[in-house]
C-alpha cells in the first residue's frame, strides 16, 4: 500500500510540474516592453488616426525594432509617420524604417542601432481606413488594439479610443485580462483600458458601439440594424467569462485542498518516523585518536564520509598495494616537472579488478604506466571502470557491516517523500495562483506553513535516523578521531605517537584524508633524513615530494583528468474584432 502511494504521489508531482505554465523564451536579443501607450482617435469617414508610443528596455545590443499591424482585406494603412525617441534625445521624425505590405496586413521595420542597457521610444502615426462600420442603427468598432502576437510580455499597458466629443449611448467591452480595467466616458467621448504584466499573446480587444452621426461620412454601410445583436453576443461572452472564472475558483480551491493533504501527509510521515540505527558523533566533539582504525584506509573515507571513495582514496589504495610490495613507484623528472613511474610487481592485483586493468594495460605498457602518460589519456574507459571500482568497495561485504544499505535506503525514502510531497504541495499553490489569485493570501499563508512545517519534519526524521549499524557507529567515532589527530599535528610531538615504522602504517590514511602533505612536512620537521633513511622507511623514496611535486598531488591531478570524460561520480474571449496577429519585437 506504501508502494502504491508513493507512486500515485511521483506521477501526481509529475504531471503537476509538466501542467505549470512556461514562459515563451524571448528572440536572441534580449530586452523588455516597458509601455504600450496606444490611442485610435474616431474619424467621421470611418477611419482610426493610430498613435502607437512603445518603450524598449534593451539589455544587449540590437540593430532595430519592428512592428506588425494585422488588418482585414478591405483596410489599409495611410499617413504614416515614425519617431523615435532616446533618453538623451528629444523626439525625431526619421525615415530609415521600412513598411511592407503583408498578406494579412502591414510590418514597420524600423532600423535604429541600440546599445546595451539603454532605452528607447518609438512612436508610430498611421490612418486605418475602413476601422468602423456603419449599420441603421448603431456604428461599431470591433478592433485588437493592441495585438497577441509580441515577442515578450508587456510590462505597461494603457489603449484609448477617442471621440471628436461626447458621445450619447456610447457602450463598450474589452477583451483580454482578467484582471484588466476599463473606464467609459461618455461625456468625454473616450474608452480608456489599462494592464499590467500582459502577456505577449493574450493582447486587448475593444469592442464598442456608438450613434452613426459619430461617422456620418463612413462609406463602410451595411443595410441592416445591429444593435441587439452586439449586446446579445457580448451578454454571452460576458456570461462564458463568469463560467470560466468560476470554473478556475474551483480549479483554484482543489488545488489548494491537494496541495495541503499532500503536504500534511508528508509532515505526517516525517514527525512518526521511528528511531533505527546510530549516528556517530561529528569530529568537533571527539578527543584524538592515536590508534589505526580497523578498516583499510579507503573504507575509512567512506566511513567518515557516507559516500562513494573518491580518487585520493585510489590513491592511497595504490600506496597500500606499494607498501606490500605488489606494485613500485618511483619518481621521475620531465623538464623540472615530477610525475611517478608505476610498475607492476604482483600480477594478481588486475585479477577482476577493470580499473588496475585499464591502467597498465590500455594506459601503460602492461606492465608499467606513468602519470604522464595518465595525463594524456582521455578515453571514457577509465572513467567508467573507476566508477565501477568506487561503486563495488561501496557496495562491498565488509562496507555492510558498518554502513548497511537497509539503513540507508531507509532514510532516502522518508526524506524522499517528504521532499515530494514539498514539491508537490508548492507546485499546487503556484497552479492555484495561475488559476485564479481571489485565494492568493489563502495560498500563501497556507504554502508558507506548510513548507516550514515539512522542514521542521525533514530535520526531525534525519535526527531518528542513523545510517550507521553500532559497530558502524563505534568505529566512524575511531576514524573521526584519528582524523582530528592528523589533522591537528603539529600541536604535539609525532615521535610520541609512534615511531617510523608505525607512520608507515598511518600516512595511507593520510592520503585518503587529504591530509598527506602537511603529514610529511611535520615528519621532515621532527625526524633527520639520516634518522628517515637509517629507518628505511618505506614511502621515503617517493612520497617525499611536497607540495604539486608529491605523489599525492600528481596523481590526483593527472587521474582527475583522465577519469572526468568519463566519470559520472565526479561530475478569455474575443469578439472576433480585427487586429488579431499584430505585435513586435526586436531584431
């Protein structure tokens, strides 16, 4: 039953996040629309004296601006003038545009250069013939003033239609937003409409009649009366507005109901999480530790890190396999520059083992390869096959006694739910928004409390939920500590941790930690060369190099090139008014 919920909750987040609105990606010029102020003054013959004022806000350069102005077949566009306007300048009339007669209406081409973070104007003049049409009883203008087919949204909308003087029985709709706002003015003789963050394909249509004396001169007469069926048509347009309004409240409601079960579901399931497994204690609350920890030093990475063993962890495989003497490494220099020389001494180690197949078989000569040549290479091999060693030492035996996978997934499952069901839960208040914003306080509030709540119940079930068995536990505490222990050298004496012979032991660890360097500087310190050779101690030969010359340095440096090509671990309504089609944007 648990499967199945979860299941139902990952397609339910699914399809919520494929239903969430996209913005249309904007031209390759990137700019804004910050106003549209647009005015149709009413002509007796029928006509419309556009002035069209549109303010770019650029963020790059661009060569010019264009303008399309759809139209029926019997219109045509007269009088055309462009000015254009800076923020440095005052307006000017130019004439480096171009207007090309479309099939379906006409397109302002205007060339202006324009620099990066500026803003400008540009203010068409132009006469539509043929906008109105005279009936017996009314006139009516029907007209997408401004159009839905912009590039980008704009930011400012404000289109007016002016009258020669007060005009008696004058009525008007518009078409577009929602949430936009018209004004009608008979006494004025004008019909103001204004928006706000108007998508570049939704666009405001007007739709208005008024008494035939406005155009007594028009020629575009139709023989019949009108009147009633413009009010009628407008009456179910109005009507189709409130049903599609009511229709995305209660889209809107279910939203928020879904959001809030799936959201209490998820705090639900954080607060109940039951208390299995143990937590180690973090380095900062541990006392040094001067003992080698149990496991080899690449299980104690993952150990103190819960995670795959990266490259110095190879590395200090690669330095444990030379300290039983199954491989050889030894340095060599190529103009100034160090790398190390590894050769093969015990062939049993490439028995199942893709990686240290690779190396010195496909990299090397089969039985010797170099860091030079290591760096070199790039082929998807390696990468690959390090993944598969990472991936198996994690996976391993001896890993599950400490660090058992039954703890892990369970702690991924919770936290995983609980992070979709947060996904969830806010996809649903962002559809709930889109769909209708009479809730947005609702929503908001009620998201916000949700989303602290489903944190607090996050951070609650990590706490309940150790990823480590006991012994687990007990011996990351052991690694910690002696991490710390490295970490701190120089703040005490080395020699009373142990002589040579017992840092021989320790500095793999070092490596896996990436702590080798300041090991070895702090050993050159305390002990002589003579003391260090007398010794013979083993790593003198070729981990003695600090700094990018160490052996550490080399090799994760020439092994992170090779394994990165590779590796996947290191890595509402229209009236049916002309018009529709016309926009911008930027070339």
């Amino acid at each position: 039953m648990k499967h199945k919920l979860l299941k139902f909750i990952c397609l339910l987040g699914m399809l919520l996040v494929s239903l969430s609105p996209v913005q249309k990606v904007k031209a390759d010029v990137d700019y804004d629309i910050a106003k549209n102020i647009t005015s149709a003054k009413v002509n007796p013959d029928g006509s419309l004296s556009m002035k069209r004022a549109i303010t770019y806000q650029f963020n790059s350069r661009a060569h010019g601006v264009y303008y399309r102005q759809a139209l029926n077949s019997n219109q045509k566009i007269e009088d055309v003038k462009v000015q254009v306007k800076n923020e440095n300048q005052k307006r000017q009339t130019i004439n480096n545009y171009v207007l090309k007669k479309m099939k379906r209406g006409y397109r302002f081409k205007v060339f202006y250069p324009i620099k990066n973070h500026s803003h400008f104007t540009v203010t068409y003049f132009y006469r539509i013939t043929n906008a109105i049409t005279n009936y017996r009883d009314i006139a009516e203008l029907n007209f997408k003033i401004i159009g839905n087919g912009w590039d980008t949204d704009l930011d400012y909308v404000k289109a007016s239609v002016i009258f020669p003087g007060p005009v008696r029985g004058l009525k008007a709709w518009a078409h577009g937003p929602l949430d936009g706002y018209l004004k009608v003015n008979p006494k004025k003789g004008k019909i103001v409409m204004i928006a706000e963050n108007l998508a570049g394909d939704t666009g405001i249509e007007v739709h208005t009649i008024f008494p035939v004396s406005i155009t007594a001169k028009n020629k575009n007469v139709k023989n019949k009366n009108h009147r009633q069926a413009v009010i009628k048509q407008e009456k179910e347009l109005a009507q189709a507005t409130i049903r599609n309004r009511q229709k995305k409240e209660r889209r809107s409601i279910w939203l928020i109901a879904l959001g809030l079960i799936v959201g209490l579901l998820g705090i639900i399931k954080g607060f109940r999480t039951k208390a299995v497994g143990f937590k180690p204690r973090k380095s900062r609350e541990l006392a040094h530790n001067y003992e080698i920890p149990d496991v080899d030093p690449v299980l104690a990475q993952i150990l103190d890190t819960a995670k795959k063993p990266d490259n110095k962890a190879f590395t200090a495989y690669l330095i444990s396999l030379a300290a039983k003497k199954k491989i050889k490494i030894a340095d060599f220099k190529v103009h100034r520059k160090t790398f190390y020389q590894i050769t093969l001494l015990d062939k049993s180690i490439l028995d199942n083992n893709f990686l240290m197949n690779t190396l010195f078989n496909s990299i090397g000569d089969g039985s010797r390869f170099t860091t030079q040549e290591l760096k070199k290479y790039h082929g998807k091999k390696l990468g690959t096959n390090f993944d598969t060693w990472a991936t198996n030492y994690f996976d391993s035996k001896e890993k599950q006694v400490y660090l058992p996978d039954t703890l892990t997934n369970s702690r991924s499952k919770v936290m995983g739910i609980i992070i979709l069901t947060m996904v969830v839960s806010f996809a649903s208040a962002v559809l709930a928004l889109t769909s209708s914003l009479k809730y947005l306080l609702v929503i908001v509030i009620g998201e916000a409390l949700i989303l602290l709540l489903s944190l607090l119940a996050l951070v609650y079930s990590n706490k309940k939920i150790g990823i480590y068995s006991e012994k687990g536990k007990n011996e990351t505490e052991k690694i910690r500590g002696f991490k710390k222990m490295l970490r701190d050298i120089g703040k005490f004496k080395m020699k009373d941790v142990g002589d040579l012979i017992l840092w021989e032991d320790i500095m793999p660890y070092a490596v896996a930690f990436g702590l080798a360097d300041k090991v070895m500087k702090e050993m050159k310190i305390e002990f002589s060369e003579e003391e260090i050779q007398n010794s013979n101690y083993f790593y003198y030969g070729f981990i003695s190099n600090t700094g990018k010359d160490s052996f550490t340095a080399n090799f994760d440096s020439c092994f992170s090139d090779g394994i990165s090509s590779g590796s996947s671990s290191f890595s509402s309504g229209s009236s049916g008014g002309f018009g529709g089609g016309s926009g911008g944007g930027a070339f």
